[in-house]
C-alpha cells in the first residue's frame, strides 16, 4: 500500500417519517459532529445523494460542504457519491471550484450514474442515457478545471471556448473518483484516471480497475481506494447496538426497495456472491482494531468512512464512538498497516 490510510465519516442526512429527530435537527447535530471529526483528525467527510423520499434523504451535497467547509480545518469534502446524470456539468465545475477556495483545497468529488428509476423518471431523463451524461460530466470536469478556455462536444453537452471561473485551489481541481458496482464501471474508473469507489466483489470491481491500470503503465498503488465501512466502538455490544440495528434496517430496506425498481442486476451488497462487506463492525477497542486491520490488508482499501448517523437517530449518539475510534484505533491499525506496507 502506497498511499497512506485516511478514514472519515458519511452522512446522508435523512429523518425517517416517525422519528423525534427533525430534518433541521440532523444537520445541526451533523455539522457539530463533523467540527468535532475535523479537531479529532478524521481525513474525511463524505455525503450520499438519493432524491424524491419522504424520509428527506440529502439531494444536494454543495451547500452542506459549504458549511463544513466553514467549520473545520482540515478534513476533506467529498460524496459517495453524486448522481451525475442529475446535474448540469458546468453549474457543478463553477460550484465545485468555490468550495475549493472556501475551503482551502479541501473539495474531492465521487461520482456514479444511478440507478433508481424514480429518480430518472422524477428529473424527467431517460434512464437509457446514464452512461453518456456520466462519462460527459468526468470529461467535462477535467477540461473545465484546467485554468484556459475549452470545447466540447459530445452526445449529450456542447460547449464552445468555454473559460469556467474562478480556479480551483488545487492544480487540475478537486481529486475525482468514480463509484464501481460492475466490470464496466470498474473499467470507466481507470480510463478515466479516477480514483475508485467499488461495491461487488473484487474480482468485478477491484481486479478489472487494476488490470486496466497496469495495461496502460499506470500503477495501482498511485490510486486510492475507498469504501463505506462503519465501526460502533462500544463495551456494550447487544445492549448498545441494538437501536443502531433497528435504524440500519431502515435504511436496508429503502435500498431494496431502490435496487427492486430498476433493471440493474445488483450483488454489491450481497456477501454471499463475495461482495466486499460493508456491514457493521461492532465491538470493543481490540475487536475493532482487529476487523478493521484485516479487511483493510484483504481489500487493499485506503480509505474507509463509518456512518455518523443512522437513519432518524440523533447523529450525537455516535459522537463517543467516533472519539474512541479516533483516539484508540485508528491509530493501532495505521501502525500495523502502514508499518506492515513499508516494511
């Protein structure tokens, strides 16, 4: 492993309908917990993108970043991930360039296609047109953050001698990452030199994202790779977990219902076809350190965030686990992983 481990936490920033947490009252809370992440050393702050539910799931990520940015220091912004076919690419460039000089540099972006068709339906846009508008929205990122006048044409947008204002901070703008749930995707990532975001099983998501870096002279280990992958620290294993648990079914079930609407064959999530797991990691200190260090060292990820909220729960019911994670594991698997890697 090349590149150093970085961990974070996500949010999605939703009050299911029932819950005695407001919409108003998650984001507060969350942005409270993400200043605390930020002065505990957390890398990253990641947030997810659904539309059209009733539980409020976020559909925009610009303006929260834009209030992280204004709070914190030193963590990093990004999604896992932007629905691409959704937004309009220089809208997104001029947005995203803003936030890098608010926040100092600190702007990265994930990006996917979708998946749902109610969404599609929703934006009123042909769910056949998915791979286009994702694949125009990377290339069109890349030239408008170069800093000099640009065209494109392409299937779906057409830009001439275009300049997009101001800069980004950072040379070439804000690092890009593309979510992989199928060979195809995994493939898009490397030719398109992001970074990846992969859910399946590696031998779809990780191994063909590889391949095609090396057939191409470009090393792996150049790249980052990163997943959702959260950790409960807690003495009180069954007591404590089990309303998180209650939550997180919640939050399974508005995923089967998205993954039963759209024609998409799905085993991202399913450890049974050998998914990379993303379930809970519960447990004390030492039960933590461990899981985390072996999955870490089985799928060579670099980046790992852990929810900060579940599903209508006060986001602040994690705030001592997050504290002990950074205080007394994040550390010991650095040690051992990193230590390990350049040894």
């Amino acid at each position: 492993m090349a590149q150093p481990l970085r961990f974070g936490v996500v949010h999605d920033l939703r009050s299911p309908p029932g819950s005695e947490v407001s919409l108003p009252e998650m984001y507060a809370q969350a942005l409270d917990q993400l200043e605390m992440a930020d002065e505990l050393g957390f890398e990253l702050a990641w947030f997810t993108e659904h539309h059209f539910l009733d539980d409020g799931h976020l559909p925009n990520f610009v303006p929260v970043a834009g209030a992280v940015a204004a709070r914190t220091s030193r963590i990093r912004i990004s999604t896992d991930i932007l629905l691409a076919p959704f937004v309009h690419p220089i809208r997104l460039a001029e947005d995203l360039a803003v936030l890098d000089n608010i926040s100092g540099g600190r702007i990265e972006l994930g990006i996917g296609m979708g998946y749902a068709a109610h969404e599609f339906r929703g934006f009123g846009i042909p769910q056949s047109r998915r791979v286009s508008l994702t694949e125009e929205l990377v290339q069109i990122l890349q030239l408008a953050w170069q800093g000099e006048p640009f065209s494109f044409e392409g299937k779906r947008w057409r830009f001439d001698d275009l300049l997009v204002t101001p800069a980004p901070v950072q040379p070439g703008g804000p690092p890009l990452w593309i979510a992989g749930m199928s060979r195809n995707a995994a493939v898009r990532a490397a030719r398109f030199d992001t970074h990846l975001l992969p859910q399946g099983a590696p031998d779809i998501v990780l191994e063909p994202w590889r391949d095609e870096l090396r057939a191409t002279g470009r090393d792996p280990d150049d790249y980052r790779v990163g997943i959702i992958r959260s950790v409960f620290v807690t003495d009180d294993r069954e007591g404590a977990w089990q309303q998180i648990r209650a939550a997180e079914r919640y939050r399974a079930g508005v995923y089967a219902r998205l993954f039963d609407e759209t024609p998409d064959e799905f085993t991202a999530f399913d450890p049974s076809k050998g998914a990379i797991p993303q379930g809970w990691i519960v447990g004390d200190e030492d039960h933590c350190t461990a899981e985390l260090i072996a999955f870490i060292n089985q799928y060579g990820v670099t980046d790992v965030c852990t929810w900060g909220g579940p599903p209508g729960l006060a986001p602040s019911i994690m705030n001592d686990s997050l504290e002990r994670l950074a205080r007394n594991v994040i550390p010991r698997v650095r040690e051992i992983v990193e230590g390990a890697a350049s040894g």
